[in-house]
C-alpha cells in the first residue's frame, strides 16, 4: 500500500520511502528492483571497495571522486550511511549526494553497513560498521586522496545514529576487534537527517522505541548504555 500511494500521489517523496516499501511489495507481486532502488546506477560512477570483512560479509564503501583529481593534493571527504530502522535500506540512498559533494571538490562516499534483514545484525553491529569506516577511511587517506584531518560523517535515521555514536561513545567496547587502533573513528564534523537519538522505550507517546529493534537484545543493551541505566 506504502509503495502503490508513492506510485500514484507521485510526490518527491525521496528514497527513504521507496527503501522502506522493499519490504513491502504490492501483494502478490514483486516491483522491479530498478524501481525500488532508483540510484543504484549512479553507483556505477564510483569506485566499489571492501572496507570490512565481518560475519561471512564484505561491507562496501561506494567512492565518488571529482574529476580530474590528482592524488598528490588531499580533500575533505564525507562519508553518508543510508536510512534503515536497522531493518532494511539501500546503500545508494545518498548516492545523488554524493555526486552533488563530488562535484564540487570533495571526495563522498555511500558506505554499506549491517542490517537485520540482510545480515541478521542489530544496533550494535552498526555502529561498529560506521567506526570501521571511519578508521579504514582514515587509514587508507592516502590511496583514496582524502584528508584525514577532514572526515564529515553523515546519515539519515539509522546510519545517523551509527556515524553520531562513532563521534560520541569513545568505548573500544562498541569496536570490531579487526579495527586498527591507532586510527580514530570520530568524524570531524556530522550531518544528520532525522537522527534516531533518543531510543528510550519508557516515555510517553513514543512511536519508535526499543521494542521495533530487529533484535530486542541488542537494542535494550545499547538503549540501556545511551540513557545510562545499565
């Protein structure tokens, strides 16, 4: 129904939507892919890198580069983790803004992380994902053509909280083991689209808490850990 009234009212109503209605096909049916993920073949204009291997996944980060751009002169780059509710989402998401950033001097990248649908993962498996691709950012600066020291991190819902508890919880508890230690994952700045900040199940009227987790577990541990009552 999600996708037969975006189909029909035919509002800008952003990819968000659209990742969401994956999930829910119009019955019987299934929509064409090029429908549900209408950026992926802007993906074709960015170099593809495993950044991460974990779990039996490799993670990908999507690079966008301006033309013509030489490796000796580093650029600020911005890393975007798609909307997901931890559920579902699509790694292209952020795609249009990453050539919209390429396009005037940065280098922009869409980074995969886990979800629940595809990788059976939690919260906690996604903030992990986003420190990992800070770090492997950072550590790779070179090769990439990006200044270290000029990291923004950004995300909408799901992957905003991911790249915003990179910048805010400093425990080596919330990191994959693999992660280099001597490379940090606080971005340098933040860009966040409708941040899931607050996940305490326990305030009045709230539509979105713990118990819509893919995994109750994970999420009341981190719920636990962000509001301090653990």
């Amino acid at each position: 129904m999600l996708y037969r009234a975006a189909r029909r009212l035919k509002l800008g109503l952003g990819v968000r939507l659209f990742a969401m209605s994956v999930e829910h096909p119009l019955p019987g049916r299934r929509a064409p892919m090029e429908t549900l993920d209408r950026n992926r073949s802007l993906l074709a204009q960015a170099t593809g890198y495993v950044y991460k291997e974990v779990a039996g996944h490799e993670l990908a980060a999507w690079v966008f580069k301006p033309e013509n751009h030489p490796a000796s002169r580093p650029l600020p780059a911005i890393l975007f983790f798609f909307s997901s509710s931890w559920d579902s989402g699509l790694v292209s998401q952020f795609a249009p803004h990453c050539l919209h950033f390429a396009q005037r001097g940065m280098v922009a990248m869409t980074v995969e992380y886990r979800t629940s649908s595809q990788h059976g993962a939690g919260p906690l498996d996604a903030m992990a994902d986003a420190r990992s691709a800070v770090r492997w950012a950072r550590r790779h600066a070179t090769e990439l053509g990006v200044d270290p020291l000029r990291l923004v991190g950004a995300g909408g819902s799901a992957g905003a909280h991911a790249i915003l508890t990179a910048a805010m919880l400093r425990e080596k508890e919330y990191d994959s083991p693999s992660d280099p230690s001597d490379q940090s994952c606080v971005p340098d700045a933040l860009i966040l689209f409708d941040p899931l900040v607050d996940i305490n199940e326990t305030r009045p009227g709230r539509k979105f808490n713990i118990s819509s987790f893919p995994s109750r577990q994970a999420a009341r541990q981190e719920g636990q850990r962000s509001t301090g009552t653990a």
